[in-house]
C-alpha cells in the first residue's frame, strides 16, 4: 500500500509538495486539475476523482513530471469522465499506445511501468456522496485518499503488439482487404481474418 497523498494535504505544503512523499510531483493538485478541467470541458465527480487517480499512481511509479517519462502505460477501466482526467494529467492518450481502455465499467486505473511490467491498480471505493447543493471540489478534497481509493500492486503482462511504436505486425484480411495491424487478426480456416469478419462487426452496412 502506498501512502496517500491528498489535495487537503496540500494546501499547507509549498506547491507540488505532499507531506510524506518520497518524491514530489512537478504540479499541484489544482494545477493538475486545471488540466483535466479544460481538457473535459467541466468539472464533476469523474474528473475530480481522475485528476487524484492520476497523481496517486504517478507518484507509486516515482514519476515527477510525466512530460519527461514515457515509460508507463495506464490501463483505465471506463469510458467516462475518468479517462480524459487520467489523460490529461498523465499526457497518455489511445493514440500514443499509452493509454488502453478496458470495458468493465469501473471507475479504476491501473499504472504500468512498461520495464519491470509492475504497477498499481487504484478504485474508487466512495461511501459518501455529495448532495446537490455542495461544491463538488470542496467535498471531495476534504476526503483523504486512503478513504476514497482502495490500491493494490499488480502486475500485468504487456505483450509486444500492444507496446507504442511502429506496428509490430501487418496484415491484410482475406475477406474484406482492409489492413489489420498489430496482432488483431484472426486465423480461421487458414484464413487470415480481421475480427469484423470473423465475429461480426459492430456495424451494419447500409
């Protein structure tokens, strides 16, 4: 368990300082949530509770600045406000490989530090809820993290094809022609397939 790290620790602390950190990350709180605030457009729960997502799985892998580290892969677990709040503030994004979603439905993310293929797995666990009245902002940071995020170290096994960098492998379907890249082909009937072809695809054609 890593120890938690707080907006409301921080507002006694120098900026980007925590007390009982072992490291320091470069921005603050507010900054990082200024980040995910224009990145998404407003700011709710899913924001706020990403922005602190984002910061407690830096600070495990020892990251003080993620614009000068690209050797972490986060895996997020929604496809709600969590994920641009965890993008912005980590700089990972789907195009750059850094960012992968999984369609679970949880308000969760896992940081990978790409070399030792170890991490942290970190979700929301709220028991409270603020009511319409509250300033959102207040009323979250006024919960410490070990009280509003359960954590566990993980590991996850990262296979080439899903590294950033060039395609690893290229194909092309038998079926369709389209290009398929980076090992999402499927072999059936020894036929080189694309998943649409094989399983169906998530469109109809018109």
């Amino acid at each position: 368990m890593i120890e938690a790290t707080t907006p409301r620790q921080e507002k006694d602390q120098p900026e980007g300082k925590v007390e009982g950190e072992t490291m320091y990350l470069k921005n603050s709180f507010e900054q990082d949530l200024k980040k995910a605030h224009a990145f998404h457009g407003h700011i709710c729960t899913g924001i706020i509770f990403g922005t602190r997502i984002a910061r407690i799985g830096l600070n495990h892998l020892g990251i003080e600045d993620p614009a000068e580290n690209k050797d972490f892969i986060v895996f997020v677990e929604a496809d709600r406000c969590i994920a641009d709040a965890v993008s912005a503030v980590t700089g990972c994004t789907l195009g750059k490989r850094r960012l992968k979603w999984l369609d679970y439905g949880k308000m969760a993310a896992t940081f990978v530090d790409m070399n030792s293929q170890k991490g942290i797995r970190i979700v929301t666990a709220a028991s409270k809820q603020p009511t319409d009245d509250m300033d959102l902002v207040s009323f979250w940071s006024s919960i410490a993290d070990e009280d509003l995020f359960r954590t566990e170290e993980v590991t996850v096994k990262l296979y080439q094809e899903d590294l950033p960098g060039k395609p690893s492998r290229k194909v092309t379907c038998a079926a369709c022609g389209e290009a398929v890249m980076d090992g999402r082909d499927l072999l059936m009937n020894d036929r080189i397939l694309c998943k649409a072809c094989a399983n169906g695809a998530y469109y109809l054609k018109r």
